[in-house]
C-alpha cells in the first residue's frame, strides 16, 4: 500500500485553523509545493492548481476580486477543500476529477473519469475563429473526431453560432457526457455520433475538421505521470508509435473536406514520428500564443495530392 503524503491530522488541523479562502488557497499552495505533484491538466504551477482547486469547489470565477477572497468560510466548504487538497495529493487526481469542472473557451464543462481532462492549445485556434487559416464568413460545417468531454465540438458551436457541428468518439461513455455539456451549455448546432472516426458521421462536406485524438505512443506511456493514469487509456494510446488513429484520420479526410477545407490535428510528443512517417508532406505546425505543440495543419488539397 503506498505511504500517504499528507495525513488526516494535517487535514483535520487546517480545517480547524484557516479562515478565508485566501486562507486555504495558501495553505493548498504550499502542500502541493511540498509533494511530488505533476501539473499538466490546464495549469503548470502549484500556485494555479491551488487557485483552480479552490475557485472550482467554491463555484468562484478566476476574476474573483481580492476583497471576495478574504471572506470566511463554512466549516463544509473547509472540509471539502481540504479533501480535495488531500486526493490531490494522495491520488494524484487531477482538479477536474475532484471538482467535476474544467474551463474550457471560457466556458464551464462537466468532467469525470469517463472522458480526458480538457487542455487542448486547439481551444486558442477557435476562440481566434480559425484566422487566418479559413474565412469565417465561409463556414457552415466544422466537424470534431474524438470527441470525448465534447469540449472543441462545443466551443466550435459557441464561436461559430451560424455553422452546424457535428463530432464523434468511439466511446458511449465520453458521448454520454458530451450530451451532459451540450445541454448544460444550450448549443443546439452542435449533435453528437458514436462512431469509430468517420464511421458513423453523417456524408457531407466540412469547411473545417478538427481532431484531438489519442496520441501517446507506448515509451511515452510506460513513462507517464501518476496524473495522467487517471484518464481512460482509450483517450491517450494509440498504437506502438501513437499514431494508429492519426494515419487513419489522414487516409479518409480528404473525402469529407469542402474546397478549401481544413484538417487540424493534435499529435503532441508525436510531431517528429509523424513527420519521419511522411516526410513528402509539409504540415503546417501552428503555433499558440498560451502555449502548446504538435497541432498541425494540412489543406484538402494536400490531403488529396499525397493521398495519405
């Protein structure tokens, strides 16, 4: 049984000692400080993850005011921080399993152990409307493969209200919780198929694609951080060199992308793999102001001229 890294006592004296949430955001701060945590589920710092964790519990916007964090708080709200400090740490679970929220294109979705925490840079590229890769104003079908959370398909239909979005994932549990967010957030341009890549999709023509697929190769994996173990290893792997799904993806686009429609794809760690695989194809690698690699760009017609 692995030894605990922080104890009850310490929890139990916290909750008895702290005040405000400036308080138990200081307190969060300096036990994941202290612990061997890994941050990579939408913060890369323990002073973030601290304010997330307790912003997220307490139902809180990020913009919170200062004079707000020096209220005092319920004695149930404590205790459930300071819980959630301690799975944190003891389980290394990400803040969105604990808090069932995750930001994402500011907005706020639902999240549990059935779909990957939402961190894709992808979310830059729509909140910028796909400038200036694509025309805005040409826009009336964006599809999403791999969808999970239903998180891009969603925010796709939030910046792009006058399109239809449809998305897919092979998995019934990540569309029984795209279904929760769409609801949630009221996007009704945007409907959900259970489907095996294009399998399922409906037969037309997309202006955009866009895809997060699993990525993760099988060195990468046997390397990869507690944090990450939590998630369904359907949403990481795929295959030997982590690009089993991505090939397949690249062999069928061609046949669903309007004239001057574009495939997006994130392949993270596995760009250079990627590269090496087709080295006759010039991907386009975007790059992101907040941050993130390995999301390329590739045009229909170099879909269709290096019949991948």
């Amino acid at each position: 049984m692995s030894r605990k890294l922080i104890s009850q006592s310490i929890i139990m004296e916290a909750c008895e000692d702290m005040q405000s949430i400036q308080d138990v955001i200081r307190w969060s701060y300096s036990r994941f400080s202290e612990n061997n945590l890994y941050f990579g589920h939408g913060t890369d710092n323990p002073w973030d993850e601290a304010v997330s964790l307790v912003l997220l519990t307490l139902s809180l916007p990020f913009d919170t005011p200062d004079n707000i964090l020096q209220s005092r708080l319920t004695k149930t709200e404590k205790k459930l921080i300071c819980e959630r400090v301690g799975r944190r740490i003891n389980e290394k679970l990400p803040v969105a399993y604990l808090t069932n929220k995750a930001i994402f294109c500011d907005s706020e979705y639902y999240i549990d152990e059935r779909v990957l925490v939402p961190r894709s840079p992808i979310g830059e590229l729509i909140q910028n409307h796909f400038e200036p890769w694509i025309d805005y104003d040409s826009v009336d079908n964006i599809l999403d493969l791999c969808t999970g959370s239903g998180c891009i398909a969603i925010a796709c239909g939030q910046y792009f209200p006058d399109a239809i979005v449809d998305a897919g994932d092979i998995s019934e549990d990540c569309i029984e919780v795209a279904e929760i967010n769409r609801e949630r957030l009221q996007q009704d341009n945007v409907a959900f198929y259970c489907s095996d890549l294009f399998e399922s999709i409906p037969n037309k023509q997309y202006n955009i694609i866009v895809s997060n697929p699993p990525y993760v190769d099988e060195e990468d994996f046997d390397e990869i951080p507690s944090e990450y173990l939590a998630e369904p290893k359907l949403g990481l792997t795929s295959g030997r060199d982590g690009l089993e799904l991505t090939r397949k993806l690249l062999s069928q686009a061609d046949q669903y992308l309007a004239e001057n429609g574009i495939l997006i794809v994130e392949v993270g760690n596995s760009a250079f793999a990627l590269e090496q695989l087709y080295p006759d194809v010039e991907f386009t690698w975007l790059e992101f102001e907040r941050g993130g690699l390995g999301v390329f760009l590739l045009t229909k017609e170099q879909l269709s001229k290096f019949k991948l």
